[in-house]
C-alpha cells in the first residue's frame, strides 16, 4: 500500500503540482494539504480518492504557483491611521523622529496584496482541471501500488508454498502419532485408575475416547489445507484482499496453536511452531496488501 506520484499542471495565470503519498494502514486514513482559497476542493477529493484507493494512510497535496497573477496592492488604511496615531501619542512622551512612508509602508499588514477577482466560471473551469489532474497522480500511484503487490505476491506464495510444506509434514509426523498416542492414553488411564480405583469401565472408556479425541489433529490440518487453499484463491482474485488475507493469518495461527497443544509429539510440536513463525512472516507481507 506504500507509493507516491506527482503530477504536475497549469493554465494562463497559475501553475499546480499534486503529490500523494500512501504507507500502510489498516482503513483508508485521508489527509488533505490544501492552500488557502482551494478548500472548495476538498468535497471533490474526498470522494474522488476512495474510488482509487481501499487502505492505506494518504496524504494529498496541493501547491499552488500564482507568480503568473498580476499584482496589485491596497493600503490598510484603518491599521496605518492606527500606527500613525500610536507615534503621535508615543511622541509626546518620548523624543523621536517623525515616521516615514516607506517605515509605515514595510509595517506587515499595512501593505496587501490584492488579487483580482475571477470570473466564476474561469475559477471553475480551472478546479476541473486540477481534478484531472489529481485524478492521473492517483492513477500513478495505484500503478505503483500494483507495481509493490505484484513483488509481496511472489513473496506471499513462497511462505504459502512453505506452509504447505510443513502442513504435509505435520501430515506424517500424526501418522506415527498412534503409538504415543496409545502410550499416552495407558498412562493417563492407569492414573485415573489409581485415583479412582472403583471407576466403572463404562466411565473408563468415556475418558479414553475423549482423551483420543483431544489429541487427534486431522481435523487441524484439514483446515490448515483448506485456508491455505482460500489464501491462493485470494491470490488470484486480485483487488482488496488484504482484510480477508489478514483473517486467513489469525485462522492459520488458531489451528497452529490448537496443533501444539494437542501433539503428543516432539516433532509434531516443532512443526507446529515452524508454522507460527511461517504465519507471522505471512502477517508481515499481508499488511503491505490493499
């Protein structure tokens, strides 16, 4: 979701540059740099920029150039007769020289500038244009933004590729689970036993089957198959996935936990984490992703 575009225009009298810029953000966060007489604008971007863009955090800005203006200033009359009547008081008192137009003139706010005033159709006319404008500096910042996702999607599908991996070896190692699993289960039984030395059979394979039960991932890869199946179809829908890729993440590290804490096996358990750490690696990328 990171980029930045600059796209440059003009007309007879002023010339504009926009620069937008975007990181990574979990919503699209809009922030607009508007100089003084163009907050008409801001309507018009605000809805422009979410038709371009879903995340990110964004900054647009405007920098206006109107050297091409003629200029004309006025004098503030009522702070200069207030000037001259502060030294005319002050003279009174102490002993200086009388105040020159030009010192009076360099006063800040004595002298402004005027601008004259537009037409209102030339104003509009010149607002559509640097709407078009805005318009193409998106564009090249989503062909940049794309330019990045295409790059984090080759780096996506080497994890994901990884992940599989591991997911098929998890596969193998509860194969081979079975006689741990039965020496587990012996001896968890034969502590049931012997603190419950009357426990009825019936009861004793109730707590059997349900101890095999805890300690079956099947399920667990299964579903680690399946998100990793969603996570490539993702990929190759394109568009705003990030949102869906981030939840495939927390679905993929629920059912890693659940793995390590029902393994009865050290390999299995070092697969598990080798997963986690595979996740977190994914998490990293996915929020690049719009």
């Amino acid at each position: 979701m990171t980029g930045f575009a600059r796209q440059e225009g003009g007309d007879d009298l002023m010339t504009w540059v926009w620069e937008v810029k975007s990181v990574n953000g979990r919503n699209l966060d809009l922030r607009l740099r508007l100089p003084q007489g163009f907050e008409a604008l801001e309507a018009e971007i605000r809805k422009l920029v979410p038709g371009r863009l879903a995340r990110g955090n964004v900054q647009v800005a405007l920098v206006v150039d109107r050297s091409r203006l003629p200029l004309r200033y006025r004098v503030n009359r009522e702070l200069l007769q207030q000037l001259l009547g502060l030294t005319k008081e002050l003279g009174e008192d102490l002993p200086a020289a009388a105040p020159r137009l030009d010192g009076l003139l360099g006063i800040k706010g004595v002298l402004e500038p005027e601008e004259d005033s537009e037409d209102e159709a030339v104003a509009e006319a010149r607002n559509a244009a640097m709407l078009r404008d805005l318009a193409a500096a998106l564009g090249k910042l989503s062909r940049a933004r794309a330019e990045e996702g295409a790059r984090l999607a080759a780096v996506i599908a080497t994890h994901l590729d990884s992940f599989e991996e591991v997911v098929e070896a998890a596969g193998k190692s509860a194969e081979l689970q079975p006689p741990a699993l039965r020496e587990r289960l012996a001896r968890q039984v034969s502590e049931l036993l012997e603190a419950s030395p009357g426990l009825p059979e019936e009861r004793l394979a109730q707590e059997a089957a349900l101890l095999a039960t805890k300690a079956d991932v099947r399920e667990e890869l299964d579903r680690l198959r399946a998100h990793l199946d969603s996570a490539r179809d993702l990929m190759k829908a394109g568009g705003a996935v990030g949102r869906r890729f981030d939840f495939l993440c927390q679905e993929l590290n629920r059912e890693a936990n659940t793995l390590c804490s029902k393994s009865a096996d050290m390999e299995l358990t070092r697969q598990g984490l080798t997963m986690k750490t595979l996740v977190d690696k994914l998490r990293e990328q996915v929020q690049n992703i719009e």
